[in-house]
C-alpha cells in the first residue's frame, strides 16, 4: 500500500478534521486483539447503519443514528487512540470486505454512508480541508458568471426551500454526472453539462469522491491480498475468516418474531415461505435423502433461523439421511454437525444463519445444490425453478431481467412480490427476513381484520 | 432451425428470396415477412447502422478499438416470436449478412459490453464478472399509450394527428433540456413505428453514464409522483427549477391553450372538466367553478370554444388575488403539466443494459418504418404519412433503376429520411468521434514521453 501521507502525525495549528479518508493504510503498531476488537466495533456502526438504510429512515433520521452508533461504538479509553481506532478497523474491513462483489458494494454503501454523515457533522473550515485534501479540481464559480446566472441560482435555492445565496457565496461547477443525487433532485442548476454546487451541497461531491476512491481501493485490496501480502496474511486470514463467518449481514441468530416451526408444518412452509435457495435445498433433500456439507450448512443455519429447535432439527435431518445412509451412521457422522451449528459441541459458537451476500458469494461445485439459485442457477433451469413456484412469464422475465445485471437478491425480491402478491420494500437481504416478510404477509392475509 | 422456420410455407409464395423480382404492382398494404426480405435486401441502411454503432473505431487511426463493434449485443426476433438474444457481428458484412439470412421482425440494439456477448459464456467460466455492459447509448422511450388518461380521440396502441403532438411536445422539452442543460450533442430521435419516439443520446460522455448517472438524469426529467396505478399526479414545488419553468414557457403553456385545450376538448363534458377539477386542492374554487358550469351548460350559445372560455375561468379564479396560497396558484400550472409534460419508460433510460429497437427497423403490426424525427422540424412529422413497407416496394418496383444500390434507395421515399440521418446525425458524430479519438491518442502519447523522459 501507498506510504503514509502527512495526515497521520500530530495534528498541527491548521484546521485538521477528525474525519479522516482512509487514502492509505497505518504504519502502526497493532495489537492482534485491538485489531479484532476494533473491526467488531467499526462492524456494529455499519450494520446499524445498513439496519437504518434497509428500514428507509430519512436523512435526519440517518444522521442521528449514525451519530449514535459512532458515539457507543467507537469511543475509546485513551482520547490519542479514537483516531487509530478509526483508521484500523476501516483497513481490517476492507480486508474482510474486500474479496467478493457483493461484500465490496455492501461496505462500500455503508462506508459511503457513514462518511457522508460524518462530513455533515463538520465544521465548514474543517469541511473546506476536507475537500483541500481530495484534492477535487473544481474553481469556484467566478463574479462575472455568477452574475449572469444568479437569477437562475436563486430559482433552484428557492425551489429547494432555501434561501437565495448572498453575494458572497461560494458555487462550483462541477460536470453534471459527479453529482448524480443533485441532478436526480432538480437541486442544482444545470447548464451546458455543468452542475453548479453551493457550497452547503458540497458534501455530495466529496462524497463521490470518497466513493470512487475507497470502490478503488477495494479491488486494489482484494487483489493483493490473494496475491502479495503473504506473510501478513499468515498473521491475519484466521482473523478475517472468522469475522467473515460470524458477521456479515444483520443478525439473524435469535429468532424471535414468529414462533417456532415444527417439524410436521415444514413441508407446508417450505412451500409457501422459504426463498428458492432454500426451498431448492429443501427439496433436493427430500428427494435425495442426502445434501453435501455446504447444503447441509446452508439449510440447516437456516432452519435454526426460522425456528427450528434442535430436537427437531435432528429428528428431521435423521429422518431423511437414515434413509440414505442408516439411522447408525447417521448419529454417528452428521448428528454432531448439527449440534455443531447450535452450539453444542466443538468452539461452542452459535453460528449465525448465511446472509444473501454469505449464500451468492459460495461457490457450489459439482453434486452441491447450496448457493443462490438466482446467481448459481443456469438460465433455463432458473425459469423452470420459477416457473414451478408459480411465476407468470412476464414476472419471470421481469426476475431475469435482473438476474442479467447480477442484481440477484432483487431478483428474489420481484419473486417474493410475484409469489406473495404483495410489495416488498426493503428488499430481500436475508434468507431468514425473506421467510419472516412471507409469514407475515401470509397471516395477514389470514386474518385481515389485524 | 430457426431460418427454417421463418421460411417454413412460404415457398409457395411468389417472392423467392432477396434478389427476386417483386411482381406484383398494387400490394396489399401491411407487413409482411416476405416484403421484410426485399426490404432488407435493397433498402436497409446497414453501412450507415455499422458507422454508427462503430463511433470512428473502424478507422485506420491507431487509437482505434478494432473490438468495439463486435461487443455490440445485437438482438433479433424473428417471427413466430422466436427471441435471439447477444448476437454479435465483427464488421458490415457480417451483420448484413445475419440480417438478409435471419430475415428479423425486429432488432434491437443493447449495450458494448466487456467482452464479445457471444461468446460471454467462455468468460463466465473465469469468474469475477468480466462479461459486463461499458457503453450504452443514453435512451428515452416515450409511448403514447401512457398519456390514455388525457388523451380522448384515440386510446392504446392507435395514434392520430390529434394526438400525436404529445410526443412532438415531449420531443422538444428533452431535446432542449438534453443539449441546453446536459450539453450533449449528438441526438437521434426516431419514430418507433406505431405509438411513439425513441431518442438515442450518443455523445461519449452518455455512451459512458453509469446507471447511478442515467437514473439521475431520468429523474431530473421526473415530474409525476405517486404509483403507476394511480392517476398520474404532478406535484411541484412552489417555486420552478429553471427546466421546468423553461418547459413551461416555452412549450407545455402555449401547446396546452392553443391546441389540446380544443383538440381534446378537455373541457367540453362534465365527466372530462371533473377529472381537471379533481386536480384543484380546494372545494370551495371546485364547486365554484361547477356550478358555473352547469350552467352554462343550458346556455351555451357563445360561439367561442367552450373549451376555452373554461379554462380562463379556471385560470382566473385560481390566479385572483383571493388565494393567497401559493400552492392553490401553482395549480394551474399542474394542470398544464399533467396533461402535457413528457412521460418517460423510467426504466429504459435507468439501465446500460436495456434494449432498444433499432432505427430503420419495420414495425411488424403497421409496416411502417422507424424513420429518424428532426426535433427542429419536429412538428411537420406525421406519423400517418411515415413510409411503410408496401410504398417502399412499389416504389421500387416502378421505379426501373437498376444501376446502384444506393441509388435505389434514394428513389424510394425512405431516401429523405436517409440523407437526413446522414447529414444531421452520423457525420458530425463521426466527425466528434475522430476529434476525441485524436485527443485521446495524443494525450496518451504525451504521457509516454513524459514517463520516458522522467
Ligand atoms: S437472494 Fe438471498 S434469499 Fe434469495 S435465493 Fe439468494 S440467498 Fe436466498
Ligand atoms: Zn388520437
């Protein structure tokens, strides 16, 4: 990585912001806990965030609870160190994040997210360093074209609600696509390719900034940590691979909103709620009376998520393995795994069901059915697999229209609102809030007085 | 099997191929399959579509990209509505070639992508994306059939000289808006052969928005809020950003008072001015103007259009001194919006990866072919008098001049439309083309000797 910049030593008397933008990683000394401990940390802010996203809370709303997640998260004991904190956990989760599409875009939105709510917090001297220190090559606007526009300027400040800018206020023109947010809300004027930016909007030029270079950054990352970045990666893979186990996506270990399935109602749930990825593994379980280990995983995090007591869990994996393999070696081969993934044998850790991001970013090989259908599926079998849950042709266009931009986990979102006849907002981010969003629309379709 | 299957029972027919003759002098108008075939024997304009699509890169010039073309997804739909998605073609020849023998119903053109769309498949094997769209024309698809609600004399597919100077008005307020605002240059607009335009945005800067940019720009263009289902709402806000208030002024205003108002006599029954009343905020200005209506209903013996008088009444009461409230005086201007703002297919324009019917296409339920619009000259289109597939073979068939190709086509009806695309569209974007691949080349050749030097 790029050597250190200027940034990192003492503060001097200039205007430095808190805010720093990660453009190359710390030569610091770290301790391997910190090191772990931080990410968790920095990990709760951007979940919480993802959280707050995925429910649709207006920018006010982001702001504080951006500014609340920080503040709990990613205090620490020795005021010197909060900015170290900061810097570390960023770089040991762009190591986490860095390797796959699907994780890159997550953190990126979250990042991106926690940055732009960062800088509004700023002061404007600070907010001025800032975009010193991008280096962003835009020229303030200068008097005489202020002046022969200035008539325009006021009708968009007044049409957002503002006031009009005062003489000395600062615009920029920036080409109009490095400030996609301001087009697409009529909030700037726009003339000749050039957007003009006031300055009380110049957030979201850095924050596009920040974006394209941390988007950059990732896949610069990912691919010297497959490649280069040997003996640091003897030091630090078993790190990042149980942070990738046991915290991507929204926690999904406890269930609590529905009460617990049985094993008798499974095959009729599996039916009308579990999403194709599921409800695939479901099924070729049933038939084979047999799943490989990354089935096996997949499925049965799952149905713990959902509810399905251990007990029970064993009951229903025997049921069909013994058929395959006999009740003895059943006990004596596969029961322990699915202990093992409630937490009762082995570490002892309760994993958490696979997240979407989890379950498109595996890699099923020959004789595996785990995976996203809507990722791993070849395009005829996808349209069989759609077709047999009910989808009419045009929504099983719609669903492939998608899945050629690799937007998978909207796919499996216009396939839930195909199935279910009802909209889904947040979209689909988990297998388990798939199967949470189902039951509830099916019961409220059962009793529609609630 | 497919090309089998577009001949399948028509040998019995009595044009055989591209290169017969077409015996017959009045033919029956409409679209057929074997018209389609001298059509894209003689007529199609395939140099001009591969130029085109090709943005200079078929040149000597050692900036060229010799790839380009060839990772252009074409797509064809053949009849009985047989689908060939990600064909792609190295040079003219080629794509001549596929489209004589496929003999395609439509074709559409989708987006350059990273890498040769037939062959994506032996690049997925490599995993990490590298089958992926790089370029694709900013697109507009503007339909009639979405302006139903406002639009009395025809509805669904059909349009008539009523109607259609919708589309004229939203041609004018995105042209403007894409070349004064955005600053592109290089613009096609084309008529999609039944129910609406087309526009294809192809200055290299468009070509290279990504979804995130294409979405914003859409949305700059989005004035209509609430859900397809509903009625299309405008809401606006109480003061104008300088597009809308341009749009307003110098088109949507004056079409709205001296054409639709009586072309579409929107005013003219009760159940047509209810639907504009229920645009107004107010009950008490609504059931002022009704009863004034009703009445004069009885009485009707002004020789003004009603239609007309209405609407000043309306513009009146609204804009008196007596509102005070803002939002009460922007009503006027939601109603103009409403019934006369462009209404885009969002999703067209939002994706690199969306495709869209070629230019010179015929479409197969009119016959009629998707001839390029001057947006200048917007107003003299008619839709009705497009050339369609019939006239075009007739022409041909009077006409006995045998010498060239090209001059065939300029015989024919379609030629116009031809020289138009030529000397308004592809020879100042070639001419943009070369312009920017020297810059580039030259730029990169600097660099080179900088770090040499260095
Ligand atoms: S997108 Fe998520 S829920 Fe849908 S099938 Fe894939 S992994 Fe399952
Ligand atoms: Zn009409």
């Amino acid at each position: 990585m790029e050597i250190v910049g200027s940034r990192w030593k003492a503060p001097s008397n200039d205007v430095v912001s808190n805010l720093p933008l990660y453009r190359s990683a710390p030569l610091l000394e770290v301790r391997l806990e910190d090191f772990e401990l931080f990410a968790m940390d920095r990990l709760r802010v951007l979940r919480g965030i993802s959280d707050g996203l995925s429910r649709g809370k207006k920018p006010e709303e982001m702001q504080k609870l951006v500014n609340d997640l920080w503040k709990t998260n990613m205090r620490h004991t020795l005021s010197s160190e909060v900015i170290n904190k900061d810097i570390i956990s960023h770089f040991v989760l762009r190591l986490v994040y860095c390797r796959t599409e699907e994780l890159r875009k997550w953190f990126l939105s979250m990042e991106t997210t926690l940055f732009r709510n960062r800088f509004k917090l700023e002061s404007s001297d600070a907010q001025r360093a800032l975009m010193a220190e991008f280096d962003l090559p835009y020229k303030a606007v200068s008097t005489s074209e202020y002046e022969s526009i200035k008539d325009k300027l006021g009708q968009v400040a007044r049409s957002i609600g503002q006031s009009l800018p005062t003489a000395d206020a600062i615009f920029y023109k920036v080409p109009f696509e490095e400030v996609p947010e301001l087009v697409a809300g009529r909030r700037v004027f726009i003339c000749k390719g050039y957007a003009y930016v006031a300055m009380n909007q110049v957030v979201s030029l850095v924050v596009t900034q920040f974006r394209s270079l941390l988007s950059k950054a990732l896949i610069l990352t990912n691919r010297k940590w497959t490649s280069t970045i040997r003996e640091e990666k003897d030091r630090l893979a078993p790190i990042v691979e149980t942070l990738c186990m046991s915290y991507l996506g929204p926690d999904y270990s406890q269930p609590k909103e529905f009460a617990e399935i049985s094993i008798k109602d499974i095959d009729h749930v599996a039916k009308s709620s579990f999403p194709l990825c599921m409800r695939n593994l479901f099924e070729k379980l049933r038939e084979d009376h047999h799943l490989k280990h990354g089935g096996r995983m997949q499925l049965g995090l799952f149905l713990k998520g959902v509810g399905l007591k251990l007990d029970d869990a064993l009951a229903f994996w025997r049921a069909e393995f013994s058929q395959k393999v006999g009740a003895e070696r059943f006990d004596k081969e596969y029961a322990y795994n699915i202990r093992h993934n409630y937490g009762k044998e082995g570490k002892r850790i309760d994993y958490t069901p696979y997240s979407c991001q989890k379950v498109i970013s595996l890699t099923p090989g020959v004789g595996d059915h785990h995976g996203c259908p809507y990722r791993h599926f070849s395009e005829e079998n996808l349209r069989a697999a759609l077709g047999k849950m009910g989808l009419a042709s045009r929504a099983v266009e719609d669903v492939m229209d998608k899945v050629r931009n690799r937007h998978y986990q909207l796919a499996c979102t216009l396939t839930f609102e195909a199935v279910h006849g009802a909209s889904c907002d947040t979209g689909i981010n988990h297998p388990i809030q798939y199967f949470n969003d189902s039951q509830k629309v099916l019961q409220s379709k059962n009793n529609p007085s609630k | 099997m497919t090309k089998e299957e577009v001949e399948d029972g028509r040998d019995d027919m009595l044009i055989d191929g591209c290169e017969a003759e077409v015996p017959i002098q009045r033919l029956p108008p409409g679209f057929n399959a074997n018209y389609l075939r001298v059509y894209y024997g003689k007529l199609f304009p395939y140099a001009d579509i591969f130029k085109w699509m090709s943005y200079g890169n078929d040149g000597k010039h050692p900036a060229c990209d010799k790839s380009y073309f060839g990772r252009r997804e074409f797509s064809f739909t053949l009849d009985n509505d047989i689908y060939l998605r990600f064909q792609s073609f190295n040079n003219a020849s080629e794509l001549e070639n596929a489209i004589r023998e496929k003999c395609p119903f439509k074709i559409d053109i989708g987006p350059v992508y990273s890498v040769d769309p037939a062959k994506r498949h032996a690049y997925a094997q490599s995993g990490d994306n590298v089958f992926t769209p790089v370029e694709r024309e900013l697109v507009f698809d503007i339909d009639i059939t979405d302006y139903d609600d406002v639009r009395y004399c025809c509805s669904g597919a059909d349009v008539c000289l009523e109607c259609w100077p919708l589309m004229t008005v939203a041609i004018k307020v995105i042209d403007s808006a894409l070349r004064d605002d955005f600053g592109f240059n290089h613009i096609l607009w084309a008529y999609s052969g039944r129910r609406g335009v087309h526009c294809w945005v192809c200055d290299r800067k468009a070509r290279r928005l990504t979804n995130e940019q294409r979405g914003a720009i859409a949305d700059y263009f989005r004035v209509y809020k609430g859900n397809e289902n509903s009625h299309k709402k405008v809401s606006l806000t109480t003061v104008l950003h300088p597009f809308l208030v341009r749009s307003y002024t110098e088109v949507l205003r004056d079409f709205f008072e001296t054409k639709l108002l009586s072309s579409q006599k929107i005013f003219s029954t009760e159940e047509k001015y209810e639907k504009i009343l229920q645009l107004i905020p107010d009950e008490s200005v609504t059931s002022d103007l009704r009863r004034k209506w009703q009445e004069s209903k009885r009485s009707s013996s002004s020789k003004d259009d009603i239609n007309v008088i209405r609407w000043e009444q309306l513009k009146q009461v609204l804009q008196s001194g007596r509102q005070k409230s803002q939002g009460l005086r922007r009503c006027v201007e939601e109603i103009v919006f409403s019934f006369t703002y462009p209404r885009l297919d969002m999703e067209v324009s939002k994706h690199m990866n969306h495709l869209l019917k070629a230019p010179f296409c015929v479409h197969p339920k009119t016959g009629h072919v998707c001839v390029p619009i001057d947006p200048n000259h917007c107003d003299e289109f008619d839709p009705t008098s497009v050339p369609t597939l019939s006239q075009l073979l007739e022409e041909l068939n009077k006409g006995d001049m045998r010498d060239d190709a090209d001059n065939e086509l300029a015989e024919t009806s379609l030629g116009k439309s031809i020289r138009f695309f030529r000397s308004s569209f592809l020879q100042p974007l070639l001419r943009s083309c070369k312009e920017e691949l020297e810059n580039s080349y030259n730029l990169k050749m600097q660099h080179s000797k900088n770090s040499m030097s260095w």
